[in-house]
C-alpha cells in the first residue's frame, strides 16, 4: 500500500495518494510526497521541500500588489534619472559647486516655494522611515532616508511605498 506524506509548511500527515499540489483557505500550499508503506522518506526532504519552495495562491490582491510593486519600482528608476540628468546638464553648464545650485533655487518665488514644498516633504518622509525602522523594527525602511537626501524625494518616496507594499502582501 502506498501512502503519502502530506507536507503543510513542515507539518507530516499520513494521508491517501494524491498527486497534486493544493492550495487551501488559509493560503498556503500543501504538495505531497509518496513512499510504499513500511519505508519513511528521508527526514529532510519534506523540510527542505516546504522551506524552499516559495509558493503562493493565485490571489487576486497579490497580484495586484506586484502590479503596484512594478510601479513603484519603476518609479524609483524614473524618480531618480529624470531629475539627476537636469541636475548633470546644470552642473555641466555652470560648474560643479553645490553653492552656485544652491544659489540657483532661491532665483524666485516660485522655485523657493518648490523648495520649501520638497525640504517639508523629505522631513516628513525621514520622520515616517525612522518611525518605521526604529520603532517597527523594520530595518529595509531606513534605505528611504539616504535614497531621499542622496537622490531626492522622486525616489525616497516611491521606495517607501515599495517597502509597505512589501510588508502588506506578506
């Protein structure tokens, strides 16, 4: 008689012949082993099955999720060339002192204004990526700050929202 080993993420139960894998309500995956009666299958092999195989339901909100992950990710990339290939082009013309572009935002009333508006945002998104790092322990969410102050606020927030997206899906 042939019985199976049923594997739930580790968990061994002695169940009939089944050949294929199930996913159940709870979400995860149930895949299963068979072996004759009498000879247990190596004590390893259901545990490196079920540790190594990263397996997920088709789940509409999953799917979903990588959607915005896509989005954010490439908002990042967009975030972060977009605006460094105008800050190159400057610098190329005007020379590389950081005090001539830091002259060169305070130029009129709109550009300081937009200044203002992007140094409040980058200190509110700084404040959120250390609540999330230090008191969520979420470590990942302190790459926001240095992506923010190093690239700007066009990558630091979209990476933020990376990062949550992250941590609602699993």
């Amino acid at each position: 008689m042939k019985l199976v080993r049923l594997v739930n993420l580790g968990a061994a139960f002695a169940r009939p012949q089944s050949r294929e894998a199930r996913f159940f309500a709870g979400g995860t995956l149930q895949f299963s082993l068979s072996y004759s009666a009498g000879k247990t299958p190596p004590p390893l092999a259901s545990h490196c099955l079920a540790r190594y195989l990263l397996v997920k339901p088709p789940n509409p909100e999953t799917t979903t999720m990588t959607f915005l992950r896509l989005i954010y990710a490439a908002l990042i990339v967009v975030g972060t060339l977009l605006p460094w290939s105008y800050f190159y082009a400057w610098f190329d013309a005007n020379g590389w002192s950081l005090s001539a572009m830091i002259d060169a935002w305070y130029v009129n009333d709109a550009t300081s204004g937009l200044v203002y508006d992007l140094t409040i945002a980058a200190v509110a998104l700084t404040v959120w990526a250390l609540w999330e790092g230090l008191v969520r322990r979420d470590r990942w969410f302190l790459a926001v700050i240095p992506a923010t102050y190093a690239i700007g606020v066009s990558a630091g927030l979209p990476l933020a929202l990376l990062l949550m997206t992250r941590r609602s899906a699993a």
